[in-house]
C-alpha cells in the first residue's frame, strides 16, 4: 500500500509542474515505466475508461488497452522475454571496436574485425562490427573533398585569417575577386548517380554518355565585387603568365577602372602564372594593389561558390559543342544575382573565423 502511495505522490508531482509535464510528453520511451504501467491498471481498476486514462498519463490508448487487458489475461505488466539470439559481443568489446575506429576514421569494418580477432581473439564477422559502430553512430559516409593543407600553409592561413577578422563589409567591397574554372562538355570530374531498375543498366536512357580524352572542355576567368560581376573570360587554349597579363590588361583593369571604388585590391590565387616576375611587373607597373593570398584556401575564396552553382545549372543541360557551353556559362555568369555576391562577400568576416576556429585547417565553405 505504501508502495502504491508513493507511485501517486510521484506522478501528482510531475503533473503540478508544467515544465516537466511538456517535457514528459516530447520524451520519446522505447518501453512504459512499470510505475506508469501500475498505475494505469489501478486507474482501470477504479473503473476508468481507456481514453481517460490515457489522456492522464499521456499515453496512447492503444498502449493502455494493451497495459490492461495483458495483466487481465494473466500475464502481468513486465515484457516477456525478447526472442533472437544473443550478443556476440560484450559491452567491453563494443567499447573497443568503437574506440579502434575513433582513432582512426579511414579503418573500415573488415580492418577492424581482422584486429580484433588478432588483438583479442574475437570471432565475429564484419556485418557484426558495421552494426556495433552503426548504433554508436559512427555510420559510413563519403568524407567531403579538402585540398591537403600542410603546417606551413595553416600557420599562413591562420595568420591571414587573424589579420582580416576585423574587416568590415566595406573594407571587403574594396576587393575584386578573380579566379580560373574549367567545364566539361560531357559529364563532369565528380561521381553521380543515377537511379534505374535492376536489369536495365545498358539501356541507352540510362547510360551516361562519355567521349575520349573527356570530350573537351571549356576553361574561362571570371572576377566578381560587391556590386556585380565582371567579364567571363574564354580562355582558348593554355593559359600561361602572358595569356593571363593580356586578360588582366585587355579585360580586368578596364573594369576596375570603371566599376571599382578608389583604393580597390585585387585578388588571386597562388597559381605560378598568377605569381610570375613577369605578371608582378606589369602589376607595379599598373599600380595594382594585390591582397597577399594565402595557399590551398579556396574556402576563403567566394568565388568558388559561383563557380560550383554555375557548374550544377550547366551540367542540368547537353551540350553539343564547346561554343553552346560556352554560351550558357556566360548566361549564366551575368545573370547572377547582386544579392548572391553580397551575400558571399558579407560571408568574409565568418570565413575568418571560420579559419581561426579550425586553427588553419580546411573549413566547411
């Protein structure tokens, strides 16, 4: 009697506090507590109905009915028994084999199960260690692709990063971005899929074309500010430090002129032929200031977000020749949004820290 006493003061007090009363119904329970369990037959045995009953303890009442008329039948309120086999692992092994994969992520199940019975003398198969790390929730996934940064470039990187973070958006409008992208005519360097029925994996509307050598591509410079973009330049053949002067000279300085506000910066990457004596002379000739870049960030570098947006609208469509690419890369290119390139360069502040928090490694942009 004193038992069942306490199983009511209990739930009286759960239920006068709202706070906890909002929580308890969010809380997601893979089993009923056997408090609530008695105390829903006790309810049902002073004649309550089900949907009363359930509306009290916050239950289904599919769950009360099952409750009651289970310890009507004899069969008490505890769960049976489970049927399956056993665990072929122990709560010791488990921790283990979770522990071998957080040390390293790049071992797989086989790896790991081939040390474990080496180790350990543990028989079990690779499904089994899937499983084990699946319920800790260390499930297989692609890893993200990040250029490899060394310490050299995270201690340049990072320095950057500390010596920007306190620009503001208008020191960031000062900058005029650039950068090199190619597109292929057929298909593209990433993996992608295709969802089909089993046995049709050499129907023509189910292939992916492909040609020799990748059938062409088509390689073009852009440059983008604050206020819009520049010119989409087709880069015909291989661009080298006197192809990249005469884009800079014939193509991107007019537009500085004209577009950019006074004490402009111009940026690009690292690239040899960006970095050349010879491209150096013709910018002190110019008397272009160049923001100091640091190497392998192109998380640092909006315009690799326009480049893989522009990407995904051109790979929706067949090309038939390099010009109809190149067609639709300009279309594309000069119908960016304004509000897309404020948004990317209001974005900077954020990539600094983003940079400084990661402590020079590759971050999520």
């Amino acid at each position: 009697m004193a038992k069942v006493l306490y199983i009511y003061i209990y739930i009286d007090y759960i239920y006068k506090d709202y706070s906890i009363v909002d929580n308890f119904r969010m809380l997601k329970r893979k089993s009923v507590s056997m408090a609530i369990r008695n105390l829903a037959i006790d309810k049902a045995n002073e004649n309550m109905s089900y949907s009363e009953i359930a509306d009290m303890l916050h239950l289904p009442k599919s769950t009360v009915g099952y409750i009651v008329k289970k310890w009507k039948n004899g069969k008490g309120v505890k769960d049976l028994p489970r049927s399956g086999a056993p665990k072929k692992t122990t709560a010791r092994e488990d921790k283990l084999i979770i522990r071998k994969s957080t040390s390293d992520p790049n071992k797989d199940a086989v790896q790991i199960c081939t040390e474990m019975s080496a180790e350990y003398g543990l028989k079990v198969s690779a499904n089994t260690i899937r499983r084990r790390l699946d319920a800790a929730g260390l499930s297989a996934r692609v890893p993200v692709k990040k250029p490899l940064i060394r310490t050299k470039n995270r201690r340049i990187r990072l320095n950057f990063a500390k010596e920007h973070e306190s620009w503001t958006t208008s020191d960031w409008k000062k900058v005029l971005w650039s950068d090199e992208s190619k597109f292929n005519l057929f298909g593209s360097d990433g993996r992608r899929y295709i969802r089909r029925p089993k046995d049709a994996r050499f129907e023509p509307r189910y292939q992916r074309p492909t040609m020799k050598h990748g059938g062409g591509c088509v390689q073009v410079w852009g440059s983008f500010h604050h206020g819009g973009v520049g010119p989409l330049v087709h880069i015909d053949g291989i661009m080298d430090q006197k192809v990249y002067k005469d884009i800079l000279e014939d193509h991107m300085l007019p537009f500085a002129r004209s577009n950019m506000p006074r004490g402009w910066i111009f940026q690009q990457d690292n690239d040899p032929k960006h970095t050349s004596k010879y491209v150096k002379q013709w910018f002190q000739c110019k008397k272009v200031q160049t923001l100091e870049w640091p190497s392998q960030s192109p998380d640092l570098n909006p315009i690799e977000n326009l480049w893989d947006d522009i990407g995904r609208k051109v790979g929706q469509t067949k090309h038939s020749s390099k010009a109809d690419l190149l067609q639709d890369l300009k279309s594309y290119w000069s119908q960016i949004p304004k509000a897309t390139l404020e948004s990317l360069i209001d974005s900077m502040p954020r990539r600094c820290s983003a940079v400084i928090k990661s402590k020079g490694y590759a971050t999520k942009y």
